[in-house]
C-alpha cells in the first residue's frame, strides 16, 4: 500500500478566527482552545490580533487582551505543537516578535501584500536569526498573475523563508485559479508550498484540495471555519475530507471534531455563514476590513454598497486603503445623479 501523502495543517482558529468574535478571546478561552488543538495533534497553532502582532487599531478592532497575555496562554497549554504567530510589517515590529519568542512563540508568518514581499525580508531575517521557523505569507493573491505570485514566492525563499504561503486573502479564487498560482509557485521554489483559504464562494475546502494537487504540503484551516469574512477552510471537515482521500494530516479526526463543537463553537457570536456580505467580498475580490466602511459611505450617499465593492475590486484596492471608500462612493453617487 503506498505510503499516505502528508500534510502539515496551520490552525489559525486564535488568530483569523479573532476577527469574527470581535478580538475578544479571554486568555482562558485561548488556553482552553490551544490544549485541545494540541491534544488533537494540530502541528502549527496560530494565536495573535486577527490583524497579526500589534494589529489593534480603530480599523481592525481593539482586543480585550494583549498579544503577551493570550500568548502566555496558549503557551501554558501547548505540549506538542508548535505556537506560531503572524506578523505584518509596519504593524507588528522586531519588539513585538521579541516579546512572541519570550512568550513561547516558535513560528512566524510574515504576511505581506502579493507583490510587496521585499518588505518582509528584514523581518523574515530577524525570525530566522532567533531560531523561528519562517513563512511568506502572500495576501489577497488572486489580484496578480501567476507569474508575478511565483516572482514574489522566490523572493521570499532567498530571504530564507522555510515555508511560502499563497492566501486567497478575499475567498475570490475559483480551483482552476488556485491551481494556476499554487502550480506556478511549486514549479519556481523549491521550498514547501502552502495554501491559505477563505469561504466567501463556498469553496475554502475545494480550493485547498486543489492547492495540494498543484504541489502545495501546508494548508490553513479554523475550528467552525472561525474567520474574516464568511469564515476559513473549516478544520474538522477538512481534516475528514483528506483522511478521505488518503492524505496523512497526524490529526485525530473524533478529537477535533470535539475541539470544534465543544470548545469553539460555544463561544462564536453567530454561526460562520456566507451572508450577502460576505458574498460580495468574494466576488469583488476585495479586502473583509472594507465591510463596515463600505456601508457606512453607502448610507451617507444612498447608494447600494454591493455596488460599491464591485468598484473597490474593480480599483483593485488594497488593505490599507479604507480611507478611499468614501472617495469612490462620492464618485459613484455623482454617476448616478448624473443619470
């Protein structure tokens, strides 16, 4: 029988799921969550703001704890696998990914824009140097060609990344997208390739399964699919459907499922659906942070905020950029007076 093909899962139900409970995780909660996806057999468990280290701001949401106190937590409870954390530069800083490492941090994703990833090279250096393993993290990659996601790929490997990530930041890829991207990244570096999925079409798990087939080994995932937006590839399913197709993940399938309903979906706010909204990130391809500033500027100048989010994509705007949605609506409302 031939040997059962490996797979390396990051959970990122601490991290991304922090977006959907507003950033509230208690320490007790982080704690809690951490053991039993440890116990699991969870290799990477991801605790940080939704937004990475340092992320609060009035953008992206205040949490009720720091990064050192959910850290310490999750730390305390994890015997096996190996804590990981996220960091975006010009948010998080060589102070903050110091005081992860003091904290027990293993781990670093250093998450740039898909065609900024020189700016992460100092920061992929700096893990490197303290003994972290490290990983590029290409967000909202579906805005670029394959070509230029394989370009910034390489970039990352010559820093010394151990891991490259390509992240459909907006759920906006369809397979075939993923596989052109995840294929052309394969083919170019020789590092392990790695997927990061969300669900706003409904195709987190369907994606993920074509990442693997195009080459990728790493894959993110969340309890409940916790996440921006309509949520991540969901743990325990995924977990189910690559025992199914012969893939070895080393996560005990009954004891996530637990992990899930009993200790992460008691404490979501509302069950991770695909709403409209979440919907029309998805197909505009833009950015979960631009939700609430889309209809706020659509209430202020009556317009229909899907229409709105069709012209951020259009625009290809990026994160960051929230400031601009008022500019777009005013202009869209102008159009439409104009009629």
């Amino acid at each position: 029988m031939a040997e059962a093909k490996r797979v390396h899962l990051v959970d990122s139900t601490l991290r991304d799921g922090s977006h959907a409970v507003s950033h509230q995780f208690t320490p007790e909660q982080v704690h809690s969550i951490s053991g039993g996806l440890d116990a699991a057999g969870v290799e990477y468990i991801e605790v940080a703001h939704g937004d990475g280290l340092a992320g609060a701001s009035y953008n992206y949401g205040w949490p009720a704890y720091s990064d050192e106190e959910r850290l310490k937590a999750a730390a305390s409870a994890i015997k096996k696998g190996i804590l990981t954390v996220l960091l975006i530069p010009g948010i998080g800083t060589q102070e903050d990914l110091n005081m992860a490492i003091d904290c027990g941090a293993r781990a670093v994703r250093v998450a740039t824009h898909v065609t900024e990833a020189d700016i992460g090279e100092q920061h992929i250096g700096m893990g490197k140097k303290m003994g972290m393993r490290t990983f590029g993290f290409l967000m909202m990659s579906h805005m670029v060609p394959p070509e230029k996601v394989a370009e910034q790929a390489k970039l990352f490997e010559s820093y010394g990344a151990d891991v490259v990530y390509v992240a459909d930041s907006a759920g906006a890829m369809l397979p075939e997208d993923v596989k052109a991207r995840v294929g052309a990244v394969c083919a170019e570096v020789k590092i392990p390739v790695g997927f990061h999925a969300h669900n706003n079409l409904s195709l987190a798990i369907a994606n993920s399964i074509a990442a693997l087939e195009a080459g990728a080994t790493f894959l993110d995932c969340c309890c409940r699919g916790l996440g921006a937006g309509a949520g991540n590839t969901q743990t325990e399913v995924l977990v189910g459907v690559l025992k199914k197709l012969g893939y070895e993940t080393n996560v005990d399938f009954y004891r996530i499922m637990d992990v899930a309903e009993k200790l992460v979906e008691p404490i979501m706010h509302r069950p991770q659906v695909i709403d409209n909204a979440s919907l029309m990130l998805g197909y505009a391809g833009v950015y979960s942070s631009f939700l609430l500033h889309t209809y706020r500027a659509a209430e202020k100048f009556n317009l229909d905020p899907r229409d709105i989010l069709v012209e951020l994509g259009r625009r290809r705007m990026v994160g960051g950029q929230e400031d601009m949605i008022i500019d777009v609506a005013y202009q869209l409302a102008q159009q439409k007076g104009g009629n």
